[in-house]
C-alpha cells in the first residue's frame, strides 16, 4: 500500500524526469543554480583562460632564451644582456602563473564548496521530509 507522501515524492520525480526529457531544465543548469556567489564563475574562467596562455608564452621565451644563446658571433656582453632580460621574463611568466593559478583554484574551490554544501543540505532536508514508513522500506534502509 502506497502512502500520500509516498506518492508525493514520485510525483515531484516524474515531473522532474519530465522536464529533463523536454529539455526545459539541464542537469547543468540545475547545478549551476547552486553556484553561488554567481560572479566567481566567470572570475574562474578568466583566470583559467589566462593559465592556459602561461606555458605557450613560456615556451616562446625559452625559445628566444636558447637561441640567443646558442649564436656566437653575438658579443659576450649582449649575450648575457639577453640572457637576464629573458630570466627576467620567465620569472614574471612563472610569478603571473602561481597567481593565476592560486585564483583559479580559489574561486573555483569556493564554487565547489557551496555547491556541495547546497547538495547535502537538499538531499537531507528531502530525506527528512519523508514519511516514517519510508525508512522502513528495505530499499531505502542503509545497511
């Protein structure tokens, strides 16, 4: 025998899968929902956008580096003059990408907290809106 609350939650999951099938509500967008504060997202992928320019752009100073060392008709002095202003580049390259990096994982560890932190407290308000019987259910029972 099936009891109201019983047939309320299937209810809410049937029109839930509904709306899944129709395409009105995306899992996606579902979660994304849950992400608050909204701003850090986009700060996220900005930040991101920029870490993935840090290594091409390290590659090409190394490159510059290794060639202007490896030409000898240069004098000493401009060697070692190129050799500093390309150290001196790859320094603020890898300075610029530990900050890229720590804000990326910042804005996005934060995301992901709330996120989950939202989940839990949905699943457990759910789980504690059920009617008694439900726990007794053998499907439902935790061992």
């Amino acid at each position: 025998m099936k009891l109201k609350y019983d047939r309320m939650d299937e209810d809410k999951a049937k029109a839930l899968e509904e709306a899944l099938k129709k395409g009105h509500i995306s899992p996606f967008k579902r979660i994304l929902n849950l992400a608050e504060p909204g701003w850090l997202v986009p700060i996220g992928l900005i930040f991101s956008l920029f870490l993935g320019t840090v290594m091409p752009i390290f590659g090409i100073i190394l490159t510059k580096l290794l060639f202007g060392l490896s030409h000898p008709p240069n004098p000493l002095d401009k060697v070692r003059e190129n050799a500093d202003l390309y150290c001196l580049l790859m320094l603020c390259c890898a300075v610029g990408g530990a900050l890229f990096v720590f804000m990326q994982k910042l804005s996005f560890g934060r995301l992901g907290e709330t996120v989950t932190l939202k989940i839990r407290r949905n699943l457990y308000s759910s789980i504690l809106s059920k009617h008694i019987g439900w726990f007794d259910a053998k499907e439902n029972s935790p061992g």
